[in-house]
C-alpha cells in the first residue's frame, strides 16, 4: 500500500508492528525471514508422531554432527600415509591428551550412526511415510543409507592396520566381482591392482572431503523435503 | 528477581557449564603434546655426571619418558626404561632391571636374563660435556622392535 504523494519524498516502509527483540530476532528480522520463522516454529507436531520411534532420524542426525565434530579433530593428527597412519592413530589415542576420547566418541558414534540410519529407514517403511508425496525423501534417504555405510567402509581402513587392511581387501574384491564393471570398480577403488598409499589416499579423500560434501548436500534436501510434506500420517 | 528470570539464568548457565565441558577437551586435545612440539634434535640436560653413584643406575626422565643413568667407572650409559615386552615402567633392582609386570629380568647391560621379554632396553644417544649429562634421541636401530615399542617414543 504504496502512500506516496507529489512533491514529498516518499516514507520509509512502515516498521514490523513488534519487532522481536535479541541478536537472532534481528538477524532473522533483516534477511526478511520472519514469516518463514514464524511458520517453522508454529509446525505442531500430529500426535501420533509423539513417539520414540519417530525419534531415530533426528538422532542420526545429531550422531552426524558429533562425527564431524570429532572427525575434523581427529584430522588434525591424523597422517594418511602408509609410513605413518598407524603410528599417527597410536599416538592419538596414546599421547595426545584427550586423544583417546575423540577417537572412541568418533569410533562409537560412527557405529551408532550405522544402526540408527539402519533403524530409521525400517520406521519411515513400516509406517509407510515413502508414500506419496514423499518418494523423492525416500530416495534421498536410501543415498543417505549408502552414504553411510560408505563412511563406514572408508573410515575403517584408515587405522592401516591388519583388520583395515583385510576388511578392505575383501571389500574391494566384492566389488570386483560385479559382472562387467568389476574390475574398474577394483582399480578405482584401490587406485591400483593392489591395495597401497593409494588406496589410503582415496580413501581417505572419500572419508574427509567427498562423502562429507554429498551427505551435507543430501541431508540438506532431505529436511527440506520433511518440511515441506510434513509429518506422514497415522498407519 | 522473577521466577521465570531464574530459570532463565539457571538454564543459560547450565548450558554454559556443558559448553565449557566440552570446550575444554577440545581445546587440551589440539595442544600438541610436549614430546612432540620438540622431539627431533632435542638434547636434555639430565644432570651432572658427579650427581649419578658409580655403579649404580639412577631414574631420571627423558622427552618425558622415564630412564636411568648408569655410572660405571665415570662413563655413563642411558637406558629406556620401557619394558620391550609390553611396555611397563622398568624397575631398577641395584644395577640391573626388573619388570613388575611380567617378571622380566635385564642384566646391567640392558640384555634380557630372564623372560619373557625377548629384546633389550635400548639406550639413548648421550654424552658428558663440562661435567653435565647429555642425552640425545633413543636408540632404536635394532628393527626388531615392534611398531608399538617405537611408538612409545615417536610422542
């Protein structure tokens, strides 16, 4: 409702009728992101949704955050070289005060993570919430599934020592044992015929730099997609 | 002050507890530890030679590892005192060593006498100069010693 008159400069657009107070209301107040806050928070949780097992996916997701936490920590000692990976871990976990800690957290949380993802996929299926509208969530949420197993597979290598070694030469010659495609998988995968400094170096550039950009990009997609269909509802 | 004003304060203090709790790990975990920041090359000054008993070995610490100083006749030897077992803190019985946790036995030059550790304590590098001890990185070019073993003084 524009109230311009000729002749006068025209007046500032009036002021939000109650500007909320503090730092966050501000920041929210200048990206003109009120309404979108307003409705975030007004989202009422449907009653049947008022249960355990509908707690699993959020608790993924905070396992992740606690994983990458620990894991950019763990980045600053680790050394992902063949010479000096296992000697790196040990002195983590042996020298480095606290090292033990981030180590087992990060350690424990990967596995937590595995089973939680595990378990959530297995409530948004008995519930049916992959029905319509929510197939494209459903998929995003199978990546997500495999992405984490991928963390996990790529992560266990990275102690070099004999249970990495072994877990990822089976691993590895699984895949080779696709039909066709088999061997490129192999030789990509290992950066080589054999497993070496370049199968640690892949790894570890999939563990720390390309499965983190994926998941943050898929989970990104996942949230937003639950905001917009909401909350399945009841079976 | 108001109730709700309270809680609100006990909350954010809370809050601010558990923040601290584990800010504080995080901050300790990335400070390099001692050994490392000045491992290589590091020579410490563990004494002067009159401080060290003839014939006798007396513990000192060495990168923060612990070592003994053995003085025999005036020339002086430094031995790791890391079990090349399993890697407990040797113990020191008159001149020679003995582990309490295994029961390991080494002679007075460092060689086992008694299992079931196989391989000797290694010495480190040292010297005397102007009458003070000098001691300089382990010596571990026996390549028996396990990867664990030399982790104990990688830092």
């Amino acid at each position: 409702m524009s109230t311009t008159t000729q002749g006068r400069a025209p007046e500032p657009a009036p002021a939000p009728a109650a500007e909320k107070k503090g730092l966050v209301n501000w920041v929210i107040g200048r990206l003109g992101l009120n309404a979108t806050m307003e409705d975030q928070y007004n989202r009422i949780v449907p009653k049947h949704a008022t249960n355990y097992i509908y707690c699993f996916g959020g608790i993924a997701f905070v396992l992740f955050v606690i994983l990458a936490i620990t894991g950019i920590l763990l980045a600053a000692y680790y050394q992902p070289t063949p010479d000096t990976a296992y000697q790196s871990v040990l002195n983590i976990s042996t020298h480095v005060q606290f090292g033990w800690w981030i180590r087992s957290i990060h350690r424990w949380s990967a596995g937590g993570m595995v089973l939680l993802v595990f378990i959530h996929t297995l409530r948004v299926f008995f519930t049916g919430a992959y029905k319509a509208p929510r197939e494209l969530n459903w998929l995003t949420g199978v990546l997500l599934f495999l992405i984490t197993l991928g963390f996990g597979f790529t992560g266990y290598l990275l102690p070099w020592d004999q249970k990495a070694y072994w877990a990822t030469k089976v691993g590895t010659d699984i895949a080779g044992s696709v039909p066709v495609l088999g061997h490129f998988l192999l030789v990509t995968l290992r950066g080589g015929e054999q497993i070496s400094a370049a199968t640690l170096g892949r790894f570890f550039d999939l563990h720390v730099l390309v499965l983190p950009a994926i998941i943050v990009a898929l989970l990104l997609g996942h949230f937003w997609m639950i905001r917009r269909h909401g909350i399945s509802g009841r079976l | 002050m108001t109730r709700k004003g309270f809680l609100k304060w006990l909350i954010a203090g809370f809050g601010a507890l558990s923040l601290a709790g584990v800010l504080y790990p995080i901050a300790r975990f990335l400070k390099p530890p001692a050994s490392v920041a000045g491992a290589i090359g590091q020579v410490t000054k563990v004494g002067d030679v009159a401080s060290f008993p003839a014939g006798q070995l007396t513990p000192v610490v060495v990168n923060g590892q612990p070592a003994a100083v053995q003085n025999v006749g005036g020339k002086i030897a430094v031995y790791s005192l890391i079990c090349t077992h399993l890697g407990c803190v040797v113990g020191i019985s008159g001149d020679t060593f003995k582990c309490p946790c295994h029961g390991s036995d080494f002679s007075a030059t460092g060689t086992v006498t008694h299992g079931p550790a196989t391989l000797p304590l290694p010495t480190y590098h040292s010297q005397v100069q102007n009458g003070s001890v000098l001691v300089g990185p382990v010596d571990l070019s026996n390549a028996k010693y396990p990867a664990w073993y030399v982790g104990e003084f990688a830092g």
